[in-house]
C-alpha cells in the first residue's frame, strides 16, 4: 500500500463485486475498479483471499464429470 488511506464508501462499493471477482466472473470497468480498490486496501483485499479461498475450496468438491440427465 502506498499511503492510501481507506475510502469506507468505496469499500461499500465494492463489496457486492468481490465474489464476483473472486470467481473471475467480474469484467470490464467493474474489474478493473475492483482491483484497483483491492490493491490498496487491506481490508477488502483479505475479505477477496477468503472468498477466493472459499471459491477454490468448492470448485474442488465439485464432481469432475457431468452426472447424468
């Protein structure tokens, strides 16, 4: 972090595109925004980790083949 100071209304903002981004689903504008913010702020950076985290975790429970119809 570079002396950013903390912007509680961006952190607002953001907040409801972090499991997006955390997904990977979150694109243009937003996603680039998105990443911006995270890149100077701790706070959302650590709440887009455990989401990421959490992301990762399920994918790798999921069944690796389709199941039947």
């Amino acid at each position: 972090m570079s002396g950013y100071i903390e912007d509680p209304r961006q952190c607002e903002l953001i907040q409801g595109e972090l499991a997006e981004l955390a997904l990977g689903t979150l694109s243009g504008r937003n996603r680039s925004e998105g990443l911006d913010h995270v890149a100077s702020c701790a706070r959302c950076a650590a709440e887009l980790e455990q989401l990421s985290m959490a992301a990762d975790t399920l994918l790798q429970l999921a069944p690796e083949i389709e199941p039947p119809l």
